[in-house]
C-alpha cells in the first residue's frame, strides 16, 4: 500500500508540474503598459525590429532614456526567448554625428538582418540631420548579433530621399528595405547578396505614408503604414497583393478610423509559424514626445487572412510560441 501511496503521489505530482509548465508556456502581454526587463527599467526599444537567431528573438529600438549623451545616438538591444521577458544586451550602437550631418543628428527605426553568406549582422536606420533634409539610410555591421556595431556609411537608396523604414524577409529568404520617399509615397527594395546597399526598386506605393511593415500571410503580401502626422497618432491603414511588385489594393483602415489606432503607430509586423497555426503580430508604437523614454508600446495579435487584416482593441493577452497560439483575454 505505502508503494502505490507514493506512485500515485508522484503521479499527481507530473500532472501538476506539467499543468504549470503549460500554463508557463503562454506568456502574457498587457499593452500600453509600463514593461520592463530583466533589471526593472523600462524597455527602450522604439521604433524598433525583431530578429530571431535559433530559438532567440532580438529586439532592437531606439534608447531613449533620460541619462543618455543627447551628443549621440543609441541602439538597444534586447533579447527573448518568449516575447514577453527582455533582458538587457546594452546598446549596440552609439553614433556620434559625422561632420557632414551637423551637430544634431537624428537615428530612427534601426533594423537588424543576418546575412548568412557573410556571416554578419546588418543594421540599417533612418539617418537624418535636425532638420529631416539628408532623408539618408545609415548602415553599421557586426560579428555578432548582440556585439558592437561599426558605422560603416550612409547614403539614399537609389537616390531617393529615406525617411521611416522598415524591414521584410521573405518566405524565400530574400531581404527587402521599405523606406519613406516624400512625396511619391514609400518604396519596396531588395537589398543586395551581401545586403550592404539597395539592390534594386521592387515597387513604389503611391501613397503619402510611412511606418512600412510587410507580412506575406497565406498567399498574399499585407502591406501596413501611417499617416504623416508627425508624433499625433492616426489611422493606419493596409494594402495586399499577390506580389510585392503589385498591382496593390486600395488602402483600407486596420481599426475603426475614429480610434487612431489606439494611439499606435506601426513599425513591425511579426510572423510567429508554430506547430499548431501562423499568428501575426502588430508592433506599434505609443509616442510620449514631451517624454519620449516613457513612450510605450501596443503589441496585438491581428486578425488576418482572405485580404483582410484588422487590429483588435487592445486587451491582456497570451502567446504560446511553441504551438504560435494568441489568445486575447475579453
């Protein structure tokens, strides 16, 4: 008896554990929330991009931070193997202006490739002066992915002037730049084999956005973007297409227009393929311009598929990346 007493506790015992450790597995995200990382302090990663290298994601953003030289520009890195818990890598690039930008320099929405052939980390980021006239990519290269980038140079892709951008990586592996080209609208780019500059213009959108993010969702291309207010928040609106290259549908609203995308602004659409289904999620960010180190971010799981793609109202919710499982708590 006191041998089956301790099987069936020890039983009881695997069944317990293993109901944590599924619950464990779905990591909860509260948007528009303060979120801090492994030491406490609020993640400063705006305007940023996610890479995920083997079983680990990499966020990289602007560090905004109060105590920051305003002499120099930062880019944070973070990194996650659930998307919920960051830990500090440090800042990964601190560029101080060269002479030709001036004294005031501006670095935006870094975005982060690996090159397999070359074997290098490739940054590029919007490179600007203080009065937004050198609308200029910057790019800086590393070893690793959490080491010290260097600078390596600056230029307008194409020979067009470079503004917001964002980053898409095909199914095929191909790497693509979308940049802001005021006024003309915002364009599609492949980068070169060794991504160290813009190959060739796959598409120019004619309309008067940026923000770009690209997912490729069951078939079809989803291309998101914003208005041009500035820091003010509005309604962000999305395309599709059974090709980069186009021909694009008419721009449709991804919320309800009146609630300006919850006061988000998008920079990233994230594809999460797990054993059970695909999600795709929104990456936004909440701007605080008066005190841009307490901006937030609004991370949502879209609902997308047959052309449509539409952002929920934000809520709690979870995500289990093994199974790319979200589900929103009502």
């Amino acid at each position: 008896m006191k041998s089956f007493c301790s099987t069936k506790k020890s039983a009881l015992a695997l069944a317990v554990l293993l109901v944590c450790l599924a619950v464990k597995a779905a990591e909860t995200f509260t948007p528009g929330e303060l979120w801090p990382d492994n030491r406490g302090q609020h993640i400063q990663a705006h305007g940023g991009g996610i890479l995920k290298v083997g079983d680990t994601f990499y966020w990289f953003g602007e560090d905004r931070a109060q105590n920051l030289d305003w002499r120099s520009c930062h880019v944070s890195c973070y990194s996650s193997t659930n998307l919920a818990d960051w830990k500090f890598c440090g800042d990964v690039l601190n560029l101080v202006a060269p002479t030709n930008f001036g004294r005031r320099m501006i670095l935006e929405r870094p975005k982060v490739f690996y090159n397999a052939p070359t074997k290098k980390f490739v940054m590029y980021f919007h490179m600007d002066n203080g009065r937004y006239q050198a609308a200029s990519v910057g790019v800086a290269t590393c070893d690793t992915v959490n080491g010290d980038y260097k600078f390596l140079k600056s230029f307008r892709p194409l020979g067009h002037e470079s503004r917001d951008i964002g980053q898409f990586v095909d199914d095929d592996g191909s790497a693509y730049l979308i940049f802001e080209d005021r006024p003309f609208g915002f364009r599609i780019a492949k980068l070169s084999d060794d991504y160290l500059s813009v190959e060739k213009e796959i598409c120019l959108i004619p309309e008067p956005m940026e923000g770009g993010a690209l997912v490729h969702y069951h078939g079809l291309y989803y291309v998101l973007g914003s208005e041009l207010t500035g820091w003010n928040a509005n309604p962000n609106k999305y395309a599709t297409a059974k090709s980069l290259a186009g021909p694009w549908s008419e721009f449709k609203d991804i919320a309800p227009p009146e609630k300006n995308t919850y006061g988000a602004q998008s920079t990233m659409l994230l594809k999460i393929v797990g054993t059970k289904t695909t999600s795709v999620i929104f990456m936004g960010d909440i701007w605080k311009p008066e005190t841009q180190w307490d901006s937030r971010y609004l991370w949502m799981p879209i609902e997308i598929g047959g052309g449509k793609m539409s952002l929920p109202e934000p809520h709690k919710w979870s995500l289990d990346i093994a199974t790319g499982e979200a589900k929103i708590e009502k």
